[in-house]
C-alpha cells in the first residue's frame, strides 16, 4: 500500500447493530420540527399525481382529436363554405384567360410535354 494519506471519507464508529427505532423516530422528529418552525412558515407540498397519468388513454383520444382536428378544420371548413360573388367572377376570369391562353382544353402532359394535336374547342356563347 501507499505510505500517503488516505482520501477517503472517515466514519465515526458507531454501534455495530445499527440505531434503534426510538433514535429513528426522535431524528425524524426533530428534523420535522425545526422545518415547521421557520419563519416563513414553510409546508412541505403535496404532489398528486398528473392527470395524464391518472387517466393516459383519455388524454391520448383528446389529445389525438385536438391536433388532428385543428390541423383539418380549415380544410372540413373550406369545403362547405359558400364563394362570395368576387370570388366566382375572379375564377371565372381566370379559366377565359387560360382558354385565350390554348391551355384550358389541352394541358400539359407530365410525360408527353405539351401535346401538339387540336382538340375542337367549343363555340364560345353569348
């Protein structure tokens, strides 16, 4: 072994059986005491358990619904809504502006590019 000093933490010798119950109870005692008797008046707190622990299955559907729900209401909500007068005009405009443009009867093909045949467009009415 090493003729240095020993680094090590030193514990008092104390009875080989251990403290009784009684020096339990009278430690516990007084440490409650002294944490009582501030002058702040400290109480310990009670923490109950969470409520998504309580009760998970339900804060998983609720939590489930919630984010599914608000990420697709705009979408469920636009579906049913009505279009406003300046909302057909403006479609309206912009399928004549495709029509003029060759594109509202024949569109671009992903795979063929644009397509090279005429379709018969029909007469326009007015």
């Amino acid at each position: 072994m090493s003729q240095g000093p020993s680094y090590r933490r030193q514990f008092p010798a104390g009875d080989p059986l251990g403290p009784t119950i009684e020096d339990i109870k009278r430690a516990k005692q007084l440490r409650n005491k002294t944490r009582f008797q501030t002058p702040y008046g400290f109480k310990e707190q009670k923490f109950g358990r969470k409520i998504w622990h309580r009760y998970p299955r339900t804060f998983v559907t609720v939590g489930t619904i919630l984010g599914v729900g608000g990420f697709f209401a705009p979408f469920i909500l636009r579906a049913f809504e009505q279009p406003t007068p300046e909302q057909l005009f403006l479609a309206e405009r912009r399928k004549q502006r495709m029509i003029d443009a060759g594109i509202w009867y024949r569109p671009p093909s992903l795979f063929k590019g644009w397509t090279t045949e005429q379709k018969e467009e029909p007469e326009k009415s007015k």
